[in-house]
C-alpha cells in the first residue's frame, strides 16, 4: 500500500531561496503549497509552476492566514517569507516588524489553531548575533543574541515568538539560523548579486568599466542557496522541535575577495569605485558559524564550491541583461 504523499506550505515561496526550496521539495516527493504576496511575481517558479498549488495571502492579515491553512491543512510549513535586506529595513521599520514579525505570529497561531502540523520550519538569520567577541570566533547555536539592524531584530523577536508557542503550546517548531547564501535568481539588494549584475551589464553595454562597492572587509561564511534550500528540507524531515540550526559552510571569505573572483571572470577590466553610499550603518566584521549539529543531527553539508556558486551566480546575471 502506498503511503500518502506529504504536504509542505512554504512562505515566500516565488522569492530566491523558497523557489529553489519548492524545485527541492518537489524532486523529494512532496506535494507543495505556496503562498504569494498579492503582487508578487513567479518568475522564479516558471519552469515548475504546473507542479504547485500556489494562492494569494498577506502575510499580515491574520484571518487570511488561518482560513488559507484550514483550507490546505499542511502536514509541515516552511516559514521563509520575510522583508531580508538589512540595508533597506533601516529605511522601512515598522514594514520590516511588521512582515517579520507579525507575519510569523500570525502564521504560528493559525498552526496552532489548526492543530496536527508535524514540523513548523523557521527561517532566521546569522545577522541576529549581530556584534560579539572576539570578532574571529567561530558561532555555535548557543551565541547570546545581539541584533544591530532593524531586520535582525524582526528576526530575533520573531525566534522568541517561536519559542513562546514551542513552550506554551508544544507546536513543533524548528528554526534555521542560516547563514549568508547566494546563487541565482538573488536580487541585487545583496553583495554578490549586486557585483555579478554590474559586472554583467558592463559585458554587455558601452557603460563605463567601473563597478561600484561598499565595505569589502567585511569577511562572510557564504553557502550557496541550493545547499541551504537541502538543508532546510532535512530539517523538516529531522530537525528536533525546539532546537536552532546554524545552516552554514563553516567558513570565512572577505568580500573583496569574492570581488576579485568575480572580476576574473570577466572578459573585460574593470575598476573598483568604493561608494560611502552603500555602507550599511553598521556592520558586523565577521560572521562564521559551526554547522556541526546540523551535519551530526541531519547529515547536512556543502555541495557547492564557492567558486561554483559565484560562477553560477555571474552566469545567470549575463543571462538576465541580455533577457
């Protein structure tokens, strides 16, 4: 007898890192829900749009979300929809709380309500341990939480949220404090986009071969979204109620270096303009994280090289300035 197919409801599931979580859910085997924001686009879901269930929800509007997870009953939830630039929720506040945190407790009391949900996956973010010493440290879960943005902190009350319906209401929930990741289909909001999309417009265009850049010093532990989007599904199937998981690759890379890998990519010479104008207001110098639990408990780990990742990356940016 065939046992029946599990259902996944994923936020932010058009967006960068939830499509190429619904491309992995799908080759699992499940049966996936996907939430769009009304205005939202599918670009990213073109080639596997047939295979889901998608819907229209706000995030915000609290009745909307239990009467969408009555109407589906998921058997889990992946919780990834979230305003994620740090650089633009310093702009945008009371959005940011309002997306990262309300959202979330929206969704965790219709969880709730609902009952039966096997795993509630939440995703935070690395930017919530925001400044510590020393700096060269590496992280492990149990690092104090100290947001210095306006997103880490959404992210960071929003893990206490989650915490709260864990002890109160024994909801099962996991959290995934991912680390920074990158790959195609990631906006220009971010570093690595942001290099690769003006490297690849200078490729294609008469425009002067300057790219422009804020803090290269600034050392990261980059993983690439397709080994992220894997270990948020193992977490799902794996991760213990309760528990955080640093999703990450282990490892530092300075910013300029990544620039520097991405410029030799490049058919072309091009010079660095530093821009006082894309500093953030403040800034974390480095940020590199165990992922042991997550490869003890889940059998997690990297696939991808960074350089993999960066040539990807690149690769679809050429491909999007010549659409």
């Amino acid at each position: 007898m065939n046992k029946p197919i599990k259902s996944v409801f994923v936020t932010g599931i058009a967006g960068f890192a939830g499509s190429w979580l619904a491309e992995e859910l799908l080759e699992a085997g499940y049966r996936v829900f996907g939430a769009l924001h009304p205005k939202e686009p599918t670009t990213h879901l073109k080639a596997i749009k047939p295979s889901l269930e998608l819907m229209k929800l706000d995030i915000c509007k609290g009745e909307r979300v239990a009467q969408t997870l009555k109407s589906i009953k998921p058997d889990y939830i992946c919780h990834l929809a979230a305003l994620a630039s740090v650089w633009r929720s310093y702009k945008a506040m009371q959005q940011t709380f309002r997306v990262n945190f309300e959202g979330t407790m929206n969704l965790l009391e219709a969880a709730h309500l609902l009952g039966g949900i096997r795993k509630f996956l939440f995703v935070s973010s690395a930017d919530c341990y925001g400044v510590f010493s020393p700096e060269n440290k590496t992280l492990t879960e149990d690092q104090p939480l100290n947001p210095i943005s306006p997103y880490a902190l959404s992210k960071a009350v929003a893990e206490q949220a989650c915490r709260y319906y864990q002890n109160r209401h024994r909801l099962p929930v996991t959290v995934a404090r991912s680390f920074p990741h990158t790959g195609p289909r990631q906006s220009d909001d971010f570093v690595v986009s942001s290099f690769a999309r003006q490297i690849a417009v200078i490729e294609a265009t008469r425009k002067k071969p300057i790219i422009k850049v804020g803090n290269l010093s600034a050392r990261r532990d980059f993983s690439d979204v397709r080994d992220i989007v894997r270990g948020y599904r193992l977490l799902l199937q794996k991760g213990k109620p309760g528990r955080v998981y640093h999703l990450s690759a282990g490892r530092t890379v300075s910013i300029e270096s990544v620039l520097k890998r991405l410029l030799s990519l490049s058919s072309r010479k091009i010079e660095v303009s530093v821009d006082k104008a894309r500093f953030r207001p403040a800034d974390i110098p480095i940020q590199r994280g165990s992922n042991r639990r997550a490869v003890q408990e889940l059998g997690y780990g990297s696939r991808y090289s960074l350089n993999t990742t960066l040539r990807d990356t690149l690769e679809y940016w050429r491909q999007k300035v010549h659409a």
